[in-house]
C-alpha cells in the first residue's frame, strides 16, 4: 500500500514537480483516491545557493533547523518593528524611516513564504506550487530592491549635500521596490511557469534536494533572476558601503573633537550599515569548495536573523524609538511624559534657528550631511 501511494506522489504532478516518498505517511484511503500527508522542508541557503549541489542529510536537517528557528524569530520581530514605525507617527516623519518600513514589509513577506513553502507544498497541488515559488521569489527580488535602494538614498544624501526637492521621493522608490520584482516574476511566469516548481527526488531535482521545496527550477532563470540581480545589487551596496565609511573617516579627521568618539558606537554604526545593505548575504556567493558548508551554516544563521538584526539596531538601539515606548508603552516610573518629549522637541526647534541665523551655511555642508546618515545608521 505505502508503495502504491509512492509511486501516486511521484506521479501526481506528472513529473513536474513531484514528490518522493521521504516524510509522508498514508492520512486516509478509498476507492477513489488517497490523501497524502507530509511534511517536507529545507534549509535557507538553498534560496542562494550558487553551486546546487547536495549537501549530507545530517548537515541539511541542522541547517533546516537553523532556518526555520531563525525565521520565525526575525518574522515575530520584523513585526513588531512594523508595528512600531506604523503606530508613532513621529518615527516616520523623514525618508530613511519609510524605506525602512517597506525593506522590513519585504523581509517579513520573505520569511512568512518561506516558514509556510513546506506546507503549502505537502498539498501536491502544482498551481499552487507555482504560486507559493513566485511569490517566495518575487518577496526575495522585493527584499534586495529595498536594500538596494537603501545605499541609493544613501549615496543621494552623501552626493547630494544641498537640499534638492525630489517630487513624490517615496511613492517614486515605492514604484521601484515594489514594481521592479512584480515586473521580473511576471516575465518568468510569461516565459515559461514551469520555471518553478518542486523537485522529485535526489537524483533528478535541480535544487538537489531530497526534499520538495516550490522554487526556482529552471537553472537558467535561477542564474539571471536570482544570482545575477542579487550580486549587482550586492556590489552597488558594497560600493556605497565603503563610500559611507570613507566619508565618516574623513569627517572624524576633519573635526577634532569627532575623533574622541566611543569605538562601540563606530562598530554599531557599520554593523547597522551592514544589516541595511543586507552585505551578509554576500556569503552565498562563496559557498562552495571545501569550505561550502561552513559558509552555508554562517549564511543560515545571520540571513534568517536579518530581521532581528534590523529590529535590533533600528528600535531597541534607537533612542527615538525607546523614546516612543515609554511614552505610551511604559507604566509607572518608567513612563515618559508626552508632555515634556513635547516641550524638549520646541526648545530644540527655537535652538536649531537660533544657530540658523548665526550661520546659515552650517547646515548644508557635507560634514552634516555625512553625520545625519552615520546618526540614521547607527
């Protein structure tokens, strides 16, 4: 019986996308049918994973592990930075706080597909395997977009020292972040859809995997839409990175007084810079050669925590945020007044004008400029 219902998972997908039998068991039988019951999974790193080769079963269960613990913590915590940005009306006031809340929308969409791909593929059901692989794409695509267009905000604000009004600045990236992967999964789905899909066993999936997992199939889409558009955003990060910390270097050496600042605070500022431009996932680029699986445990472990890495820099590092939650989170002697966050807020304002009139190009030099995206940063 167990052998017949194999061989019904194998072939139910027509050999497109099947099932083996590894991690499923018989629910209920008839005459008519028989319902099938599993409850396959896979590691992170397959979503970069260059050479797609096998990996041994021991290494791919702790690594299926790593992945979906760190998922499901960065998915709790990508939320509540959500809430958090959503709920004060004063921490998205200024740009960065906007793109960060579409980049934390993205990697929350991208965890959440990828915690439920396993599930949704145990329904042996072909279209919806599509689905689940092109909307796991399109969040992943959606993901490096935002960072992407983080470090392009970021070198605007470096270039760009003198206020230039940009019409619509947000809905314009918006249309980027958001319209930019919709446009690449479309054409994939137009193309060909069986692109993706879910593999059949070890020795014919292309994701080389014993267990099915609704992805990119088609190596050549893989190659151009995955592989390709993640390392020329990586390499524009990169470059906008070192531009930052150059820029930062030479500011401290211009101002005297800069250079007595606290080493912790400079470490903090290129560990949150790190996190925005998502340079961590840099390492599935190298995962391959002797050290491939080494270097696939270090990217499941800091990628599926991106998001409580984001969480963690920009609210609970952030005095801003803290601000906000003891003003109407705290109870008792914790709690902020409202009132006095107000009044402190005024007196800065009748400050920053009074030093206005004293000099007025004081705030647009580049070393300003180069200390709101290091103050931002960190």
């Amino acid at each position: 019986m167990f052998a017949a219902f194999a061989m019904l998972c194998v072939c139910v997908l027509g050999g497109r996308g099947g099932w083996n039998e590894k991690g499923c068991e018989t629910q209920t039988t008839s005459h008519y049918q028989t319902r099938c019951l599993c409850d396959h999974l896979t590691h992170f790193a397959v979503l970069l994973d260059v050479s797609r080769t096998p990996i041994s079963d021991i290494d791919s269960q702790i690594l299926t592990i790593i992945s979906y613990t760190g998922c499901g913590i960065s998915a709790i915590f990508l939320g509540v930075t959500l809430l958090t940005y959503l709920a004060f009306e004063k921490l998205r006031r200024d740009n960065p706080s906007k793109i960060l809340i579409n980049l934390s929308a993205a990697l929350l969409g991208l965890c959440m597909l990828f915690l439920l791909d396993g599930w949704l593929s145990s329904f042996s059901n072909y279209s919806l395997c599509i689905a689940t692989a092109a909307t796991l794409h399109y969040f992943l695509l959606a993901s490096f977009t935002w960072m992407g267009l983080e470090a392009l905000h970021m070198y605007l604000a470096l270039v760009k020292v003198f206020n230039i009004y940009v019409p619509s600045y947000i809905l314009k990236f918006c249309a980027v972040g958001w319209g930019l992967p919709l446009v690449i999964v479309s054409l994939v789905l137009a193309i060909d859809k069986d692109s993706y899909g879910s593999s059949v066993s070890q020795e014919t999936t292309v994701l080389q995997s014993s267990d099915p997992f609704c992805w990119v199939n088609s190596d050549e889409v893989y190659y151009v839409t995955v592989v390709c558009f993640i390392l020329l955003i990586l390499l524009a990060n990169l470059s906008v990175f070192i531009v930052v910390l150059i820029q930062i270097k030479r500011m401290r050496l211009n101002k005297p007084s800069a250079n007595s600042s606290n080493p912790m605070n400079d470490l903090r500022a290129v560990a949150s810079l790190t996190v925005l431009l998502g340079l961590t996932w840099s390492m599935g680029f190298f995962s391959f050669g002797p050290g491939r699986v080494v270097m696939m445990y270090l990217f499941s472990i800091l990628n599926t925590l991106h998001g409580f890495f984001v969480f963690l820099f920009h609210c609970l590092m952030k005095d801003n945020v803290r601000k906000q939650w003891r003003i109407h989170l705290c109870c008792g002697r914790f709690r902020l007044s409202n009132y006095s966050d107000w009044t402190q807020s005024v007196t800065g304002v009748h400050q920053v004008k009074k030093r206005h009139l004293v000099n007025l190009d004081s705030d647009s030099s580049p070393t300003t400029s180069t200390r709101k995206i290091s103050n931002s940063s960190s």
